[in-house]
C-alpha cells in the first residue's frame, strides 16, 4: 500500500500498534485537513477582522495561558485553587520591576516573571502537603491575600523611595529582534505562546506525570498505596500553574503598558475557575473554550444589545446582564453537561462520527 | 484602660459570627460549601435597604420597622428554599466539586440581580438607636456597637441549642453525620436539606442587619462576607461550635494587626490565620476528619 | 457515505466561521447612544464625539454625572443649531475601570464609530490603555475627572488634554487651598488627619499632601492617615486611631462607599471636629448620604468646580433646568457641572475647527482653547502647545445646617497654575 492511500484510510480511532495508541495527536487524513483548515483561518483571522475583534482575541489567548496552569493545577491534578490570580500578579509586578530595576527587555522578564510565579506556586503547594479538598482550595486564598499586600507595599516602596507612581509602566515589548506594536502583531505572538503551552499541557497529560494526577484527583490514598509520590506531584502541579500564571501576567502588563496589584484580585481567580468549568475540567482543549467563553461574553453580550437595538433599555445594565448570563450558562453546563464545552465538542463530533447510530456516548462523562 | 479594643473585638467576632454561621449550618447538612452565602448577604443588605422604612428620630423604633425586619428574614428564607429546591437538589449525586461551583454560579446570579436592580447604589440602612450611646468603665460606646455581639451570639446558641434539642435538629445531625444511613431511617434528606437552606439565609439577613449597622451597604459587602467564610474554615466547616473561639481568635488578630501592627497586613491576617491553624488541624478547630486514612 | 457527512460538517464549520469574521467587521451605524435632537435647528450630518465612562461600577457616582453633564449640554446644543448646523452626537461606552474594556470601547469608538474625538476616560490607572489605542489612531483625547503626568507642561503627549487633576496636583493645590479654608477657625493651625482607601494610589493622595503641607505651611502638622482595605463595610478598626489622635480636621477623600463610611464611623467614634470631603470623589449626592445619618454640622468640601447648590450663578441654574428638562439618572451635581464644561471646552473647539474638520485640526483646535466657564469654576481654562492641562480654581464649600445646602466659605478661588505651582516632580 502506497503511503498516500495509508494517510486517507487512517482512522484516528483504530490503533495498530502501541506507538499510535500512545501518540500526542491521533492523524487522519481528515483531521489534518481540518487543522490545515484551522490554521488558514487563523493567519487569515488579523487580514480580515477589525481591531476590537483581534482584541478580544488578544485577552482570550492570554486568557488561554494563564487558564492552562489552573487547568493543569485543577482539572488534572485536582487540587482546588481559588488563589490564581496570585500567580498572574506575581509576574506582571516582577516584569514590570524588572525593568524599572534593571531595564530588562519583554523577552528576558518573561521566562524570569515565570520563575517568579514557579516560587510562588511552590510556596502555595505547601499547605497541599497537610491539607485536602476545599479546605485546601481556601488556602490559596491565603496565599492570594498575602501576594496582594505584597505587592500594595512593593508598589509603595516605589512610591516612596523612587517616586514613581501609582502603578507601573512598561514599554512596547521587545522580544530582542522585533518589537511588538500592533494589536496584529500581538496577535502572533500570543497565539505562538499559546500553542506552545497547549501542546505542553496535553504532552504533560498523556506523560508519567499526567496519570500521577489522574490517579491522585481520583484517590488520593489509592495513589499513594500504587507508588505515586504524591507529595512531590502535587508540588509540580502547583509551581507549573504558577509559571503558565506568571507568563500571562506578564504578558498582561505589557499588553496594557501598565499594571498594579490591585486588578489581580479574588473576581479573576474565580473567573480562571470558571474558564477551566465551563471548558471542562481536565480537558486541554476545553481550556481554550473556556477561556474564550469567559473572555468574550461580556463583548457578545455587549454586541448583542447593540444590535438588537436594545441599548437605550439595557444598556445602563449591561453588566448586570452579562453576569447574568455567565451565571446562567455555567449553571446550565453543571446541570446538563458536566465535561463543559469539550463534552458538548465530543458529542457533536461523536453525532457525526457515528451516524446513523443514535448512540452517542458510552459513558455520561467522567466524574 | 482602653477598652475600645474589647469592643472592636466583640463587635467583630459578632459580625463574623454570622456570616460564618451561614456556611456552616449548610455545610453541616450537605458538605456543600456555599459559595453563595456574601451574594446572598448583600442581597439581603440591598433588600433592607429599600424596603425597611425610614424612622425619623429617636431610638424606639416602629412596629412597621419590626415587620418589614420579620418579613425580610421570612423572605430570605423562602429564597434560600428556592435556591435548594431549583438549584442545589439537582445537582444531587455530582461530585461536591461540581455543587460547589454550582453554588458560585448561583453567586454570579446574585451579583448580577444587584447589580440591574441597585445599580451602583450605596447608603446606609435607616436603623433605629443610630445615636444611643453609653459610656462603660470611660470608654465611649455606641449601642450599635454590642448589637452585632448580642444578635451573634444569640443567633449562634440559638441554632445550636436547636440543632441538640429539637427532632429536626437532630436529624440534621444524623444527616450531617450519614447521609444514607439517616435516608434508610426515614428521613426525608431532601426536606433537611430545605430546611438548612432556608435557615442558612435567614441567617445571611440578620448578618446583613448586624452588618449594617457598622457600615454602608455596597457592592462591596461580598468581599467582605468572605472573611465570614474564613472563620468557618477556623472552625471547622461542620462544626457550630468550633464557630465561637473562630471568630473571637480571627476578630482579634485583626483588630490587633490593624491597630498596632500594620494597617496593610491587616487584610490578609484572617487568611494568614487560617493557614496557620490548618496546619495544625487540617479540619479547623473542631471539624470532623473527612477522609479515613484506608483504601 | 459517512466520510461525506464528516467532511460535510468541516464545511459547515468553516461557513460559520467565515460568516462570523465577515460579519463582524464594521457596524451598521447603530450607535450606542445617541443624542441627536432632530430638532428644527440641527439637522446636518451628525459630528461624533466619543466618550469613556464608568456607568455600572464603583466609580460610576464620580464619572457617569460628567457624562450626563455633557449630554445635557449637547441635547440643548443640538435643538439651537448645534454646531453650524449641525448636531453633536455623544456615543458613550461603558468602560467601568476595566483595562481590557478600555481598549476595545476606545478601540470600538475610534475605528469603527469613527469619532473625531474621544473625551471622558475614567480612572487614572485605567487611562494607559486608552492613549495607546488614542496615539495608534491620532485622535485627541478630553479627560474629565482624572488625568495623567502625561498632559502636564513643559512637554505633553500632543494628542491628551484634561479638565481634571493627577492626584500629585490635587494634594500641592490643597496645600494652597486649605489656609484659606481652616486658619479662621485655627488660626495657630493643627493637624490634618488623611483617609483614603488602601491602593497604591494612596500615598500621592495623602502622604505627599501631608508631607508638602508641613513644609508649606508649617503651622499643619500632619496627623494620621487611614487606609482601609477595598472590601471593607466596617471602618471602625481603621479609623479609630484617626479619632484617638484628636486631629484637628479629618480629610476623608476615597471612593464614596469608603468616604462616606469612614465619616460616619468617625462620628460615631465620637469626632465632632470638621470633616472635608474631596467634592471630586464625593460630590453633594453622597456628602448628603452622610448628613442624613449623622447630622450636617462641620462638614466642608474642597472643590475645583462650582457646586451645584450655587444656584445664583446662572451656568448652573441653566444645567438644573436642562437636567430637568432632558432628564438624567443621577441627581444633578458638581460631577454633572464638570462634564457640562468639557462639553463647552468641546463644542468651541468643534466651532473653531469649522467646516472640514478632521481629527489633526480638531486637535489643533483644542489645543488653542480659552474659554470662559460662565462661573462654573474660578476662570478661564486655556491650553496651549506647552500646557494640555491650563489653570485649576479652587474653593471650598461648608454645609449650612439651616439652608441645608453647601456653601461657599472662601470668596475668591485660588489658583493652580501646573507650569509652576507644583511642589514636587510628578512621576513620570
């Protein structure tokens, strides 16, 4: 059989052999197309839309790498984090200082706001060791309480010794040949970074590591009795949620020039949680679903209003009504659909996959 | 002597007191932890703010004022048994993961009617004794200040006294306990679990009441609520009685931080506290251990 | 036979998507909000004026009544001519102190409602966002309330002005101002004691306030300062040690829900001393929020704008009738006043530009603004190549417990001329 015909009746589903069952990205001729398809379109994305558009695309994909650590932390590792938005503070104050300080360009205070964000996962980690389930989720809480006045006084050390101002102030990012100036070419950068922390996150899934956490989400005490180091694996999960937090704080800081630790604050931890729910808890591509739900509701909804003439009515309440309807799609997603968005993915793709077949789905999702 | 700093304590422990209660009483019959509990607070903050009548002077308040007071808790009530019946009950059989997210999702909700009803309002709810004060052993005291320590305090011997006491206590507490070994016996879970609900935010009024006798009611009552949730953590999730040294330990760590050690740190100390203490006892002060230790 | 369906599905994706993207682009001209009276007097093409506001969040008592105030200016404009015929169209977005918000309601204003100029903003950590999209695109920006180093002599960014303050600015020009406010009733001076809420933002506010004072004007010393974290219902912990100190005069200056619990709980402390509010943070609609509960004896506060109480000065009896008459959702007050001035500051700018204006002359215009505020503030606001930001009055207003209305206790204004009345460098 000549290879051409192999790739057009490979099925992603059939695994010959131990390689392609154990494969990063199970190929098709079809699924190929599709990301060919996929790819098009995102290059095309920054020809065709106007600037808001390419913006909310901007924070979706920051968005995107910042909720990978939780996803890691949370939805793989199970260890519940209310205190995200720590990490993402973390590395937007350390990139902002680093170049107040020492006048380090974009590309060398991001890897070390990342550094910054790993120390900071690995000192939240560290109650992981003696605590369990939600009352281990509250002290993250702790810690993002503790970062936030960290952060007031190092601000106002600022102010004090230097005077500077009430925030920091970065300039355009210089990732050492280039300078980022147009929303277009932010638009590159983050998506690059934003492929590679997916393709990360779901190589780390399929790896030693990942299992360790499905094992240790699942039963913790199981795990432990099976030869998992539990207390190391949980370490890592919450140093890596800190360095994918540090990156998209820093890329925050410099995406708006400009950053203080008040805006990372309890309302965007819990918006990162949200992000990985309505994804879909363990699922790395429900991440970028989640993300983009949680990012770009309040322009849809804001869109929507406007369009449907309905401003001069709702327009004074229009955050009240996007609140209202995250409030009302997340409920409908815990109701209905426990895997998020990814689960709703998988049962479109299985409709179609399997048709004529009514049957869609062997289990209810995984718990 | 100074006594102010008894005062602030008492007066704090008293407001924490009752928001933690409300985590705790739901908690207890469910493990649910409910995110809710500020949303449903501020509400009822907002809510006494519009509809309990303004007095004109002096400190005997009406018979209107007692009412709308009495109906705002009844209100609270019949919403927190709305919340249970199309919203927590469904989610029976998920993980807790799931119901509590459930919970923030209802948070959300919450915020969100604030916000399109009370938009950006802000003021201060018209209570009665505004202007008493007394002087104890030299120290300036306003009546208002004891108020947040009396109704606390009777709120949280009242809810314990009823959980030791009367039947539906104890089979909360068989709930709490078992859940399906109290369902084999014949109670009706689903009816405990109303009941908790409805309890827990008639709790969440009062707390709002207490609240708002030291402050203006915002938007900004939901953070603040959450230091009640701390407490709880304290004292052990499930634990009504772990609720009192909770509150009184966070209450006076903060105002100790605050006044004498360094007004910034003060917002983190609940938190830091409670770090501390989970170190010691990972199930707070008096909670009851959640994983046996066996396969 | 299956194979097609799934490749049929892919096209189906790819259609959606496309439509989205096409779609998307470019509005159908519904604008958010739009005050062009069709009145018998203005009906040429409409000229679009951005404008940034927080209308449902924690500062919307401090940035939406500006809103309120230029539109009420335009809606009068538009039924009398408007701008030689033709109307002003005002299209607000809501930016709340979001920074993402920021750029794509600036974003969405600029590109696709293709306004001539944008004016509002709201606060100042969240005014950044607005200039990078404002200096991609070459369109001058009118701050109201708050404002940035940026617009300040000797060298401002050329496309930002402001009828507001930087905090730096407010504080040196307190210094100036409360001599004349406090040294009749203490002539041998005393301590001022400071709140504001806890943010990095609060040592511009009152430390350096403090600090400058004391070598001003040595007679005030400075007293404590109070900050209470943002999500704080009960201050009685923060402001005790205000109340214990015995200042001479509490300056409470902080988001309303924080000025105005912290005032009450210094009563309630039991300091009856004079309380000054900042009229900016906390204007008459919120100062009056805390007279109901605690009484109105010895309550000051500082303004650069006329009260709205002044209802003898005839700009201000005009903006009560147009509020009156058009309608606004909060009560009208000095908020309201300021925004009706930068819409005077608008609309003589759009009169000079004249016919053909674009965005460059507009701001050519602008930048040659002297106008006369008609009273509402102490004189003329004026800009030039060198200064973005022009002359600031000050005064301060007492509460009068039997008029029950605020009331002006220092005659003449005191001025703040930012090329030299700074006391220290702003931060750049």
């Amino acid at each position: 059989m000549s290879s051409a015909t192999r790739l057009l009746e490979r099925s992603p589903y059939l695994h010959e052999d131990y390689s392609s069952d154990l494969a990063l990205f199970p190929y098709s001729a079809k699924r190929i197309a599709a990301i060919v398809i996929l790819v098009a379109a995102a290059l095309a994305l920054p020809m065709v839309a106007t600037d808001f558009i390419v913006n909310v695309v901007n924070f979706t994909l920051i968005a995107v790498i910042g909720a990978i650590g939780l996803q890691l932390l949370t939805g793989m590792a199970g260890q519940l984090s209310l205190g995200h938005a720590a990490f993402l503070g973390t590395g937007a104050l350390v990139s902002s200082g680093l170049w107040f300080h020492f006048e380090l360009p974009f590309w060398q205070a991001v890897p070390l706001a990342a550094v910054a964000g790993g120390l900071v996962g690995l000192l939240a980690g560290i109650p992981a060791l003696r605590l369990r389930g939600l009352y281990l989720g509250i002290t993250t809480l702790a810690v993002q309480a503790i970062v936030a006045v960290a952060g007031l006084k190092y601000q106002l050390y600022l102010q004090r010794r230097y005077g500077t101002g009430a925030d920091l102030n970065v300039p355009r990012p210089n990732i050492g040949f280039f300078t980022v100036e147009t929303v277009r070419q932010w638009y590159f950068l983050l998506a690059v970074i934003a492929l590679v922390g997916l393709g990360f996150a779901a190589n780390l899934a399929r790896s030693r590591l990942g299992r360790d956490w499905v094992a240790l989400r699942r039963r913790e005490v199981v795990a432990e009795s099976l030869g998992v180091n539990v207390a190391r694996q949980k370490l890592v999960a919450f140093v890596l949620s800190g360095v994918f937090g540090g990156i998209a704080g820093a890329l925050l800081a410099y995406y708006f020039r400009n950053v203080s630790i008040e805006d990372f604050n309890l309302q965007l931890s819990v918006e990162y949680l949200a992000m990985i729910i309505v994804g879909g808890l363990g699922s790395v591509q429900g991440t970028v679903y989640g993300a983009a739900f949680v990012t770009a509701t309040p322009f849809v909804v804001g869109e929507a209003v406007d369009r449907l003439g309905l401003t001069k009515s709702l327009g004074a309440n229009l955050r009240g009504i996007e609140l209202g309807v995250f409030a009302l799609a997340m409920m409908a997603f815990l109701l209905f659909e426990s895997d998020g968005l990814a689960g709703v993915w998988k049962r479109l793709k299985a409709y179609f996959v399997r048709w004529p077949y009514r049957y869609t789905s062997l289990s209810r999702g995984s718990r | 002597m100074d006594l102010t700093v008894f005062v602030d304590i008492a007066k704090l422990a008293g407001i924490y007191l009752g928001m933690a209660l409300g985590f705790v009483i739901v908690y207890r019959a469910s493990r649910v932890l409910n995110l809710a509990q500020p949303g449903l607070i501020m509400l009822g903050a907002f809510a006494t703010l519009t509809y309990l009548p303004k007095y004109d002077s002096g400190p005997r308040a009406t018979p209107a004022f007692w009412l709308t007071a009495l109906a705002l808790v009844a209100g609270g009530a019949v919403v927190g048994l709305v919340v249970y019946v199309a919203l927590v009950r469904p989610m029976a059989g998920e993980s807790r993961v799931s119901i509590v997210l459930m919970t923030l999702a209802v948070l959300f909700l919450l915020e969100a009617a604030v916000e399109v009803h009370w938009r950006g309002e802000r003021g201060f709810m018209s209570l009665p004794g505004n202007q008493v004060n007394y002087t104890i052993f030299g120290t300036h005291v306003r009546l208002f200040d004891l108020v947040p320590l009396v109704v606390g305090l009777a709120m949280w011997s009242g809810v314990a006294a009823f959980y030791k006491w009367s039947k539906a206590g104890i089979r909360i507490r068989a709930v709490a306990e078992s859940p399906a070994l109290a369902a084999r016996r014949g109670i009706n879970i689903d009816r405990i679990g109303a009941l908790s609900w409805a309890l827990a935010v008639a709790v969440a009024v009062v707390s709002a009441f207490t609240s708002g006798t030291q402050g203006p009611v915002s938007g900004l009552l939901v953070g603040s609520a959450l230091k009640g949730f701390t407490v709880a953590l304290v004292g052990g999730l499930d634990s009504i009685g772990g609720l009192l040294p909770a509150a009184l330990i966070v209450a006076a760590s903060e105002v100790i931080t605050v006044r004498w050690v360094d007004q910034q740190w003060g917002e983190a100390i609940p938190f830091v506290v409670l770090l501390v203490v989970l170190m010691i006892k990972p199930w707070g002060l008096a909670g009851t251990v959640e994983e046996l230790e066996r396969v | 036979m299956r194979s097609w369906r799934s490749w049929s599905a892919l096209l189906v994706v790819l259609a959606l998507f496309a439509g989205a993207c096409g779609g998307s682009g470019g509005s159908k001209g519904a604008s958010s909000d739009t005050t062009a009276a069709a009145g018998k007097k203005a009906t040429g093409e409409p000229i679009r004026v951005g404008w940034l506001t927080d209308a449902t969040s924690v500062t919307r008592g401090t940035y939406f009544p500006e809103y309120e105030g230029a539109k009420l200016f335009f809606s009068n404009l538009n039924d009398n001519g408007g701008i030689d015929g033709r109307p002003v169209e005002l299209l607000v977005e809501d930016m709340k102190i979001d920074p993402q918000l920021a750029v794509t309601a600036a974003t969405k204003l600029i590109k696709e409602r293709n306004v001539i100029m944008l004016a509002g903003g709201t606060i100042e950590g969240r005014l950044p966002p607005v200039f990078e999209v404002v200096r991609a695109n070459g369109v001058p920006f009118l701050t109201g309330h708050s404002a940035r180093p940026d617009m300040f002599p000797p060298k401002p960014d050329p496309l930002l002005f402001t009828a507001g303050n930087v905090f730096e600015a407010m504080s040196d020009a307190r210094v100036k101002l409360w001599p004349k406010v406090f040294d009749k009733d203490f002539p041998n001076g005393g301590t001022s004691a400071c709140y504001i809420h806890e943010a990095p933002a609060a040592f511009a506010v009152c430390n350096r306030w403090l600090d400058q004072q004391q070598k001003a004007t040595p007679q005030w010393k400075p007293g404590t300062i109070a900050k209470a974290p943002l999500q704080t219902t009960d201050f009685t912990n923060y402001i005790r040690p205000v109340v214990d100190s015995k200042p001479t005069v509490f300056f409470d200056i902080s988001i309303a829900s924080h000025a105005i619990g912290a005032a009450v709980s210094a009563r309630n402390l039991g300091y009856q001393g004079p309380i000054a509010f900042s009229m900016t943070a906390t204007p008459e609609t919120d100062i009056n929020e805390v007279i109901k509960q605690v009484g109105g004896q010895n309550i000051y506060a500082l303004s650069n704008v006329t009260s709205i109480d002044e209802t003898q000065v005839p700009e201000v009896k005009k903006v009560i009738d147009m509020a009156k008459k058009y309608g606004t959702e909060i009560a009208p007050n000095s908020g309201t006043l300021n925004g009706w001035m930068m819409a005077m500051i608008i609309a003589d700018s759009l009169k000079r530009c004249g016919a053909g204006c674009d965005r460059t002359k507009l701001r050519d215009a602008v930048e040659k603004t002297n106008i006369d505020t008609k009273g509402l503030t102490g004189g003329n606001i004026a800009y030039g190549p060198d200064d973005h930001v022009g002359k600031r009055y000050w005064t301060a207003y007492k509460y009068d417990t039997s008029k029950k209305t605020l009331v002006r206790v220092v005659k003449d204004w005191i001025t703040f001329d930012p090329k030299t009345d700074l006391l220290a460098p702003l931060a750049k």
